[in-house]
C-alpha cells in the first residue's frame, strides 16, 4: 500500500490516462478520487460513470451527449459528461464491461479529444479531460480473447495502478475496522464501539472477499445493532463465523490432497452428470478448491469443447441462460482463460464433447 501511494503521488503530478486494477470493493474510485484531488485539476469537476450500470445505447448519450429529437424522449440538449467535466478528470468504471462498438467510440475521443454529439453535426472544439478507467478484469487476456480491443487497451494503460485485495494487506484489516467504527458512529450518532479481543481474531483472521467494501458493510451493520459499548464475537455475522469454523476444519481436510478433490469434482462432473453450481462452485467458496485448481478444471473441460464456453456449459451440467453468471464467475476471480489456445487442438478431440475422456491429473497445488 506505501507503493500504492508513491504510485498516487506520481500520477497526480501528471495528466497522463490511469488504469486502475483490482477486484471488486478493493477501492478503484477512492484510489481515482484522491489521483484527481492531488491534482492541478483539483478544483474542476470529477465525474464517474459505471460503465457496466448503463445500457450501451444510454452509455454513448451519457458520455458525449445528444442534441434534442436525436432520439425518444430526447427532450433537450444533454451535453454529455465529457463536456461537463471540462477540465476535470472523468472516472469509468468497469471500463472492460462495454461492447466494442462503445471501445470504437471511446478510442476515436482519447485520439483526438473530440465529441460526436448523437444527432449533432461535426464535433466541436476538443474537450480538455483527464481520463481514469477502472477494471476488475484482466484486460490482457481479454484483448487475447478479442472481447477487447487492443488500441484501446494501449491508449488506457498508460500509467496502471493495481490495487491488492484486503487479504494480501492484513495490517490495514484493524487500523480500517477502528476508522469505520469511529465513522459510523459519528453519522448514525451512537456511541463508539471497541472490538473485543475475540471479535478481532476473528474479523483480522477472515478473508474479506469483498474486500474493503465488505468490511464497511459489516463495520455498519454491527454499529447499528449492537447495543452495548464492546462488539463480542456472537455479534459479529454468520458468514464470518462460518468460515472461522470451517477453518478450523482444515486439518481433516489437509488429508486429502488438492489433486483427489479436483478428481473427485471432474468425476462428479463429467460422469456423475452434476452442476458445476452444485459441484465445483461450493469448494470454491468454501476454499477447498484454490484458484489454480479451478482454472484447472476450466482448462479441462475448454480442451473437450476446443474453447467454446457455451458448450462447456452443456459439459458442465448448466442451463444455458446460466452463460453470463458462468463467466462473470470466472472472470470475478480472475480464472476466465483465453479461448484460441484451445482452437487449436486436434479437429479430432471434438469427440470428447460428446462422450467426457477421463478427467486428466492435475498438477497438485502448492
């Protein structure tokens, strides 16, 4: 996090296009707000957008505008964000979600600065913003897979900043959990609360997969319902003590190796017919699986279906309107892997979607 913070310093000093990286709740806005509020552009607008929150046809009039009657219910001029954050610096978020029609447009601006308003007629006078995008996707192996095109991803990543997940960052877990205690209190006027030693243990021992977002949450929740001055464990939510409890179970489950359970789920999968959902989903959650071991057993089955996911779906026992879900999953946890390394398999292999070979041996987890 001190190199997190050397690497702010040095991209406020610039005006150069940030991309920033990390997963879900780890920070990316507050990390782009403070590079913005360190900036000679300060004192000009910041304007975020989540790009994955808005429909591509309402992203293109949000960003750059429309003139009115362009289209229904364009009742008036919208100048767009762009326009609105002259000066400033504009965040997109989840930038890696939009279509590659939105990328074309994108690139065309971070070219030549200028805006094609919908309906309008030639672009005006270029606009002066500074542009940070954000991500929780590997933007490399989706410029690979042709999801994402690759001027774009070049023009973006000029200065990239990658934010660790709360678990990689332990000692910041207490000094975070004292400061939202503090602040909650404050804004919902209750009096401050102090964690036992045993709530501690057991929030600092957690693994936060939601990371700082989630913290902030649960830190809110436990501000409003506990009445007494000090935070016990039995206050603290279940899905916390669940998995304090199931870690205590890892030494009957260090007897049976990574490599046995990996076999045993593309067992379950490929001839026991089972949902991936039912199968391999919950020993991941649970962390009997690690992501290694699931990128295994992804890699397994795209070697069947030669790279297609929507026939791994059909392979892995799920319905096909579960195809968004299945790779949003993937992609969350970064084990999303490029399709056209698999295209290139023997043309014969093509028999294995149809009848499951046996399940390959894994390499064991270290």
């Amino acid at each position: 996090m001190q190199a997190l913070h050397l690497d702010i310093a040095s991209a406020a000093r610039s005006h150069a296009k940030v991309l920033l990286t990390g997963e879900t709740g780890v920070g990316k806005e507050v990390v782009a707000r403070t590079v913005h509020e360190r900036s000679a552009r300060q004192a000009q607008p910041f304007v975020t957008i989540n790009c994955a929150g808005v429909p591509d046809s309402l992203l293109e009039s949000e960003l750059f505008g429309h003139t009115r009657g362009s289209f229904t219910d364009a009742y008036r001029d919208q100048p767009g964000l762009l326009r609105q954050a002259h000066g400033g610096t504009v965040f997109l978020d989840e930038v890696g979600e939009t279509s590659l029609r939105m990328q074309a447009l994108l690139l065309r601006f971070l070219e030549t600065g200028e805006i094609q308003t919908i309906g309008g007629g030639a672009g005006r006078a270029p606009v002066d913003v500074r542009v940070i995008t954000a991500t929780n996707r590997n933007l490399a192996e989706a410029v690979a897979a042709r999801e994402f095109r690759e001027d774009l991803y070049y023009r973006l990543n000029v200065l990239h900043l990658h934010i660790p997940p709360l678990r990689d960052r332990g000692d910041d877990i207490e000094r975070l959990l004292e400061y939202y205690l503090e602040d909650f209190a404050e804004q919902h006027g209750t009096q401050p609360l102090t964690l036992s030693r045993a709530a501690l243990d057991l929030l600092m021992s957690y693994s936060w997969p939601g990371n700082v977002r989630e913290l902030r949450n649960v830190v809110e929740r436990l501000v409003l319902r506990v009445t007494g001055s000090v935070v016990e464990p039995s206050h603290v939510p279940q899905e916390i003590l669940k998995a304090d409890a199931s870690s205590h179970d890892e030494p009957e489950r260090a007897n049976v190796s990574h490599q046995q359970r990996i076999t045993v789920a593309l067992d379950r999968l490929l001839k026991q017919k089972e949902s991936f959902w039912v199968t391999v989903y919950p020993m991941f959650m649970s962390r009997d699986i690690t992501r290694d071991d699931l990128r295994f057993i992804v890699r397994a089955g795209l070697e069947q279906t030669r790279g297609s996911y929507r026939v791994l779906l059909d392979l892995f026992n799920m319905a096909p309107e579960d195809y968004k879900r299945f790779l949003g999953f993937l992609r969350q946890h970064d084990c999303h892997l490029p399709f056209q390394r698999f295209r290139m398999l023997n043309p014969g292999s093509r028999a294995a979607v149809a009848r499951p070979a046996p399940a390959p041996t894994p390499v064991t987890a270290s």
